[in-house]
C-alpha cells in the first residue's frame, strides 16, 4: 500500500512536471511567434513609411517650386507691364512733342486765300520754278514720286535768293464743296511739311492757299481730268536776280 502511494505520488508530480514543461513550452512557442509577426510586420511597413516620408518630402519641394515660380513671373510681369508703359509714356510723349512742333509750324505757315495784297510788291517776284503733284481720290498722302519732284525743287533753294513757295491745294468736283475746301488744305499741309521737315524751311516761306474746286485745272468730265485737279502746285518765286548774289537777300 505505502509502495502505490508512492507510486502515486511520483505520477502526479510527473503529470505536474510534464503540464508546466508544456505550458512553459506554449508560452515560449507564443512569444517566438509573436516576435516573429511584429518582425514581419515593421519589415513589410518600414518601406511603406519611407516612401510616405521621401512622397510627403518631394510634394513640399514642388510645392515650394511651384511658389516661387509663380512669384517670379509675377515679379517678371509687373517688371515687363512697367517697361511697356514707360515706353508707352515715352511714345506718347514723343507723340506730343511731335504734335506741338507740327501745330506750332503750322502756325507760323501763312494761310491765305490769294497772294494779292499779302506779299508786298507780289508784281516784282518771278516765277522760277513750278512743280504739281497729284493725289488719289479722297487722299492727302504723297506718292515717292510725288516727294522726288518736290526734292528736286528743294535741291534749288540753297542758291535761289529772297523767294517765297506759293502752295496751291486743289480737288475734283465731286462731294461737298465744305469737305472739299478742307481736303484741299491738307493736301497743301502735306507738301509743306515734307519741305519743312527734310530741308528746314522756315516756315515763314510758306504760303498755303486752299481753294478745293474752285479752280480747276483740267474737266471734271472725265477721270483724267478730275485726277489732274486732285494736285498741289508749288510755285516758287523771287524778287530778287539770281544772277549775283546780294547782301540784302532772303525776301518775304
């Protein structure tokens, strides 16, 4: 009897040994494998962080960029837009300027309707040369034939002494005589102020006669003819010889 009880007792305390040692054995398998699923885990997620990391680096970069692209076009623009006005201020002051000095020679051009009891003595000054140039329809624009007549006129002045350019505008009959009359007197501007500008004739040289349809040259029958009244004549005159030369010369 006291052999079974030992016998007993040994087996449960081998039961006992053999519950931990597996328990012991379960917790360790758990905890290996436990450590094994985390090591897994961060391997498998650790990439996925980094490249989050390097996406969320590279987007503050471009956004970055992207700002300061937009605030040096903006700088770009405002700097282009100040140049373009500048240059626009300048363009119109020059425009004025040119507009003034137009308007101021214009002036001083003696505007008449007829050289009778202007010039004084008109009877002593001769006609030297006369140059017509004419004009399209409704037009007051010189041709570049048109200008190389009126420089071979002026090519005469700097040796023709105390004279005077009569500047005779005229149209054709057709349109309002008023729209006529005007349209004269800027085809005579025209002429005046190509001579004024390229060969500095002052302007008191000048005098500019409109007469739109009032004296024609030619018949408004026909287109030939109405083309030829479409004209300004510059007549240039003198009340001096110009066979010597005078201290007193230079004339109206």
């Amino acid at each position: 009897m006291q052999v079974k009880r030992y016998q007993s007792i040994e087996l449960a305390c081998t039961r006992k040994f053999y519950v931990a040692a597996l328990s012991s054995a379960l917790l360790l398998s758990s905890a290996v494998v436990g450590c094994s699923t985390k090591n897994y885990v961060r391997s498998q997620t650790t990439p996925l962080i980094q490249q989050t990391n390097d996406l969320d680096a590279k987007t503050a970069a471009d956004h970055r960029a992207i700002v300061d692209t937009d605030e040096r076009a903006t700088k770009g623009i405002a700097g282009a837009q100040s140049a373009a006005d500048t240059a626009d201020q300048h363009a119109l002051a020059a425009g004025q300027s040119a507009d003034s000095a137009n308007q101021a020679a214009q002036g001083a051009v003696n505007h008449v309707d007829t050289l009778s009891g202007v010039v004084a003595n008109l009877d002593n000054y001769k006609e030297l040369q006369n140059v017509s140039v004419t004009f399209k329809f409704d037009k007051y624009v010189l041709t570049p034939d048109d200008k190389k007549q009126l420089d071979a006129l002026a090519d005469s002045l700097g040796s023709t002494r105390g004279y005077i350019l009569q500047v005779t505008g005229g149209t054709d009959s057709v349109g309002d005589a008023q729209y006529n009359y005007q349209l004269s007197q800027r085809r005579a501007d025209a002429v005046v102020n190509y001579l004024a500008a390229k060969y500095s004739i002052p302007p008191h040289k000048f005098y500019l006669v409109g007469i739109g349809k009032d004296i024609q040259v030619a018949s408004d029958k026909t287109a030939a003819g109405r083309a030829k009244n479409r004209r300004v004549e510059v007549q240039l005159l003198s009340n001096m010889s110009q066979g010597a030369a005078t201290s007193n010369g230079g004339g109206n």
